[in-house]
C-alpha cells in the first residue's frame, strides 16, 4: 500500500527522533568512555594524563564498590520482593467486589505520584525521626526506647521508603492483569471444586506470569538508579552504609571531583544495567509480536 | 442464604481494602494536617498535634522566605516544555510508523526503547561538564532539554500504540465516500488521535514534574523546580516540619490530581503497551 512517496515522507518524519536520541546516547556515553581512561581532576584542570585500565582498578578493588553493589542488589531486590508480594495480595484484594472500589483505588495508587525528594523527607522527619516522628510517639506512648531507623538501619528504612513508593505501580498493574483473567475458567475449576489456594497456584498465579514480569524488569531499571531518596536521607551514609552504585559515582564525580574515576564507575554502572535491558528487551519485543 | 454470605463477604473485603487504602495513603494524609499547623504543635505526640490549632502560617512563610512560586513556575515551564517539545518531535514519529510501518520499524521502535535503558550516572560527568562550558547549568533551557531527551521514548511508545489502533481501514471508507484529505485529516483522524496525545501528554507531565537525578543534579537556585527546592529541606535549621508540609503538599497536590486522572494511561505507558 505504502508507495514509494510516502515512504520517504515517513523516512522524514522519523528521522528528528532517531538523529537525536542517537546524539543523546552517542555523544556522552562515548565522552564518559574516554574519561575512564584519563587520570582527570576538576581541581587540577589542564592536568590530564592517559592512565589506561587504572580508574577501573581502582574503582572496581575500593572496598565501597563491594559495598554499593551489595547495596544496590539488597535494594533491588527488597523493593522488588516487597512490592511483587503486596502488590499481588493487594490486586487479589482489590479485585473483590466491595463498595467504594474507586475510592479504594485512588488511595492505593496516590504515593506513586509523590516526588521522591517529599516522600523521602516526609519519612525521615515525621515518621522516621527518633525524636518527633510518629514511630518514636508510639514507642514512647508503648513504653518502649524510640528506633533511630536511619541511623541503625539505613538500607531497610531507604528500601521501605522506596518499596511504598513503588508498590502503587505493581498492585496498579497486576490489577489490570487480575481484570483480563477469564471468569469463567474460574468458576467452572470452582464447580469441580478446586481451593482458593489450588485456584490461584494453578489459574492466578500463571495469568499474571507475565505482568509480574514486566514490573519486576521495569522497576529494576528505576531501581537502579534510585538518588534522590538516598541523598536527602543518609547521604549514603553512615559510612557507606546505604551508598548504591549511582551514589557512588555521585559522590566519587561531583563530591571528589575524580571525573576519571567517576567515568569508570559509569561505565560499570552502565554496564549492568545493560545485563537487565536484554532481558527486558527481549520481552517486550515478544510482546510486540502477539 | 447465599445472597447473605455474599453481603457479609463484601462488608469484609470493604473494610479489608479501606484500612490497607487508608494506611497506604495515610503519610500523605498526615503530612497535609502537619501543613495546618504552627512549628511548636506539629512536633507534639499524634493526638495534642491533631487537637492543637490550625493555621495557615506555614503556607505565607514558605512563599515569603524561600520564594515558592518560583520553583513552582520552574516545575511548570520545565515539565510542560520537555513535554510539548518531545510530542513535537515524537508525533510525526510515531505517525510513520504506525501508518507506514518498514521492514525496520519494530527495530527502531525497540532501539529508542532501549536507550531509556541507560543509567543517568553513565553521562552524568559529560552532561555537567558540557552544560558548564554552554553555560547551561541551571537554566531552565538546559533542563527542558534533558527531560526531552530522557522521555522521548516513553512519548514515542505510547503514541505509537495509540495510533496503531486507529484502524486504516476507516480512512480508506472516508476516502472512497469522497473525503478530501483536509476533512479526512481534521474530521475523521484528528478525533481518533487526541485521546491519545492527552494521555501521552499527562502521563509525561507527571514523570517530567517528579523527575529527581537531573533536576537534583544539574540546577542549584536559579533554574531550581520543586524537587530541588524541597531537597533543600534535608538540611534545615530549627523547627521546620510544618514548613516542609506546606511545601510538599503544594509540590504534590496538583500533580497528585493529574495522576488521578491518568490511572489507566499510566499502566499502559510505563509497561510500552505490554500490559493493558
């Protein structure tokens, strides 16, 4: 059908798009590439030098590296684990008939719309506070010692802070594919007198398969950029405590000024999350053929 | 008897849902009661602080002392701006192909897609540094074009599905019934695409608004929009929690409503079509 003419037409439309997010990712990436490979200070400009392989040394032996990839991974996977969980119970729950199910569902779905610098400061100052927030008034109110839960427990706190953040997205999800299930498949495994439990492991459980899928790779690329919720709560801290990968290179570039150092860590940093992009790739083009 | 059961199996899923709803919205409900109170009451125990007085002093103090309208025009300008320029680019885009799909489409599709894959650390250096020697750090103009660029495939995505589901067949129908291509284009295409613009439109609005690497990163004051402005709250002096309650609930509530509206949209733009 498509004709020649119209075909260039397309071509034209197309090509603003491909030229600049071909930009976008060529240009920067392929500069912080060649920073990795140069001993290169912002306070020693006009100092640079060719140091080969030694930023990646250094930045992959530093015993905050060990600690940020740990880090990352505990709040990857805690948010995922957290969120996959209750976003699941909280589909199943809200899928049931009941009175005032929009309402229900505004309510669930609101953190996800909060600006990760508010929720991190609001759970750091009015419930996570050891002095005034909510967790230390009950404590006391319970004759209990407050909980000093940034200072003690900085990665669970962050990772609790995140996953109420993201566990709006999965339940949303898993809900719209809790909404797709075939109700008649159910009731008829109800009539043979199927359980609850046989029923969700043998019917739920695969029908949302692939919706589980996709929040766990999409909340995995989030996941691994997580910042702004890291640097208004612990700074990374105490020690390196709570640093993941993209706090460190933060903090190794812009707080240290080692912009070769930094660029190496990007390129790990970039590494990685390639590791995931495939798998997501691959799936959402199988997607794109059914 | 069974319609009974069901009565009573619906009272307990409502009240299920309602608490876990409830608690699940209740740090942002808390914070918008904090907002209505003074510094002295909002660090008192839950109930003296329900209990205490409610005013508005928080709210003239946030603007007179820090200048909040100004973030707040920031955030407007750089999320509506990003939003506007990347469905600019992004509707001729997603027009071609999803009318006049080549045999390379879906690789170009899933080519864009994928760099909305690469970690915002990777070029963090090389960003700031160019925007130094541009002169585009913190400037509104700067930010606008990073946030293009970062949502520009997410915009790309969700007209492109859009758009796919305007069926060709109907354009045909018109065109053999004598439609120009003018009464085709505005009469008969222009209806079916806007649903779909709006929604692309909304949803990036949202993500561009609550976007916090970049804007944390590449503004300070000037250029500053509420995610910066509020980040300058983790370190503050005296009492401050009815001032940074004001401040969030003023930073959330318009994009708080947006969202509502965009429930559905959203599923279907975070997930690239996958899930609907």
């Amino acid at each position: 059908m498509a004709t020649q003419h119209s075909k260039t037409a397309a071509r034209l439309m197309i090509s603003p798009a491909v030229i600049l997010l071909f930009l976008w990712m060529i240009v920067p990436l392929s500069m912080t590439l060649y920073f990795s490979f140069l001993r290169y200070n912002l306070l020693m400009p006009g100092m640079e030098s060719f140091t080969g392989w030694d930023n990646y040394y250094y930045f992959l032996t530093d015993p905050a590296f060990a600690a940020a990839l740990t880090n990352t991974l505990l709040l990857v996977g805690g948010v995922l684990l957290i969120t996959i969980v209750g976003g699941t119970a909280l589909a199943l729950l809200l899928d049931q008939p009941m009175w005032g199910q929009g309402i229900v569902r505004i309510l669930v779905i609101a953190p996800f719309f909060i600006m990760p610098t508010v929720s991190a400061l609001v759970w750091k100052n009015m419930f996570m506070n050891p002095v005034n927030g909510m967790f230390a008034h009950i404590a006391r109110a319970l004759g209990m010692q407050p909980f000093d839960f940034l200072a003690h427990a900085p990665l669970a706190s962050i990772i609790g802070i995140v996953a109420w953040q993201w566990l709006p997205f999965a339940t949303l999800i898993l809900l719209t594919a809790l909404q797709s299930l075939d109700r008649e498949q159910m009731e008829a495994a109800e009539m043979d007198g199927a359980s609850p439990v046989a029923r969700f492991v043998y019917i739920t459980l695969p029908h949302l398969t692939r919706a589980i899928t996709v929040v766990v790779l999409i909340q995995t690329i989030f996941l691994l950029g997580v910042f702004a919720e890291i640097l208004v709560t612990t700074n990374g801290g105490p020690g390196t405590a709570s640093t993941n990968i993209t706090y460190l290179v933060y903090a190794q570039s812009l707080l240290n000024y080692d912009v070769g150092g930094g660029s190496a860590g990007g390129i790990v940093a970039v590494i990685l999350a390639n590791i995931v992009a495939i798998f997501l790739m691959r799936m959402i083009g199988k997607n794109l053929d059914a | 008897m069974s319609r009974r059961i069901t009565a009573r199996r619906t009272l307990i899923v409502t009240l299920a849902a309602w608490t876990v709803g409830f608690l699940i919205f209740f740090p942002i409900l808390w914070t918008v009661l904090i907002s209505f109170k003074s510094e002295g009451d909002a660090i008192k125990a839950p109930f003296a602080m329900l209990m205490s007085d409610w005013t508005f002093a928080s709210y003239e103090q946030v603007q007179t002392r820090s200048n909040y309208s100004r973030h707040f025009m920031n955030s407007v300008v750089i999320s509506l701006g990003s939003t506007l320029v990347a469905l600019a680019i992004a509707i001729p885009a997603a027009w071609a192909m999803a009318f006049v799909p080549g045999k390379r489409t879906k690789d170009v599709l899933m080519w864009m897609l994928s760099t909305k894959m690469m970690p915002a650390v990777g070029v963090l250096i090389p960003l700031y540094l160019l925007f130094r020697d541009l002169g585009l750090l913190d400037t509104r103009t700067g930010l606008v074009i990073v946030l293009t660029l970062i949502n520009l495939p997410i915009v790309i995505w969700m007209l492109y599905t859009y758009f796919k589901e305007i069926p060709g067949e109907i354009l045909e129908a018109a065109r053999m019934d004598g439609a120009t291509l003018r009464s085709e284009i505005l009469y008969i295409l222009t209806p079916m695409a806007v649903p779909g613009i709006a929604s692309t439109l909304l949803l990036n609005v949202i993500l561009a608004w609550n976007e916090a690497f970049w804007t944390l990163q590449l503004t300070t004051s000037r250029a500053a929009p509420l995610t910066q402005f509020i980040a300058s709250y983790s370190s503050p002096e005296g009492l401050f929690y009815a001032k940074l309650s004001a401040a969030s609930t003023m930073a959330i509530a318009p994009i708080l409503i947006l969202g509502w509206f965009s429930q559905k949209q959203l599923v279907r733009g975070l997930t690239f079509g996958a899930v609907k």
